[in-house]
C-alpha cells in the first residue's frame, strides 16, 4: 500500500512540475507573440507612414518655370515723372510710391489675373526675393514672364533693377482671389 501511496504522490508531484512548466512554456510563447505582435504592428505603421508619404509626394504642388525682370518707379520702367498723378498707381489701384520691394511684394503679368497670389521660388543669386507676390498690374510683355516691383528709387532707374536682370523663376499659384 505504502508503494501505491508513493507512487501517487510521485505522480502528483509530476503532474504539478509538468503544469508549472507547461505554464512557463505558456508564459514564454505569449511574451513571444506580444513581441510579434508589437513587430508586426511596427512594421504596419511603417508602412502605413510609407505609403502616406507616397501619397503625399503625388499630390506636391505643381510650379511652373517662368521668367523674371524687374521694375521700379523710374520713368524708364514706368514712363512716369514725379508730376505725373498716376505715377506708382498700379493697374489695381495700388499705390508703390515711396515703398520698398518688401512692403509691396507686387508684380505684373499678362499671364495671371489681378489680385493672383503667387509663391515665387528664386534661385540662390536672387534668393533675397523668394516670397509671396500679389498680381497688381499688366505690362507690355510676353506672356511667360513676370515683372517683380523692386523699389521706388526716383526717376532715374535704380542700380538694383538694373542688376536683377532677367531670371528662371518657380512659381506656384496660391489663389486667384482678388485682394488689395
């Protein structure tokens, strides 16, 4: 009998054993499967982000190559004396007398309609320029080409317009809202 009794509490003895391993074993392969599952969910985000990036690059905003020169107030740009009322009168009725490049941010196309913003993107030689323009006026030139209002230098033509020269600019149209 007492053999019988050993032999039970043997068995017994490896029953626990062996369902405290098989828990380990349970233990083990549910750390491994959170370890996948965090992996697993790692990887689709990166991709995920991936694709999204993808998405984002086809829809980037499309510039267009234009040319660039540059105007200011002189009577060579404009044909306009100091006497003259409508001297700095843009064709949207905007005043550049007296202002700066940076206060006025203007140009005149042929090519856009009046009050268009338009991001121009200068090579490094002009980068000073880089910004946001509103189309204020019209000129006399093709239609591939912009006029960028650089200054009211008096009536003679200031050095800076005549060193702009003539530029390949990008530009992006932001809106065709009419705004002052």
């Amino acid at each position: 009998m007492r053999k019988y009794i050993l032999a039970i509490l043997i068995m017994i003895l490896l029953v626990i054993i062996g369902v405290q391993q098989v828990q380990s074993q349970i233990n083990i392969l549910n750390v491994k499967n959170k370890t996948i599952d965090k992996i697993i969910k790692t990887e689709y985000n990166d991709i995920d982000a991936k694709i999204m990036k993808e998405n984002q690059l086809k829809t980037k905003p499309k510039y267009i190559v234009m040319q660039v020169t540059a105007y200011d107030l002189s009577i060579q740009s404009c044909g306009k004396s100091y006497s003259n009322p409508s001297r700095g009168i843009t064709r949207d009725g905007y005043n550049l007398t007296n202002k700066s490049h940076s206060e006025a941010l203007t140009v005149s196309s042929n090519k856009f309609p009046m009050g268009t913003k338009l991001q121009l993107e200068f090579p490094e030689s002009h980068e000073k320029y880089n910004g946001v323009y509103i189309v204020r006026d019209t000129g006399n030139f093709k239609e591939n080409v912009l006029d960028v209002y650089v200054g009211d230098f008096g009536e003679k033509v200031g050095q800076e317009t005549i060193n702009f020269g003539r530029v390949d600019v990008r530009v992006l149209v932001i809106n065709n809202k009419n705004t002052k």
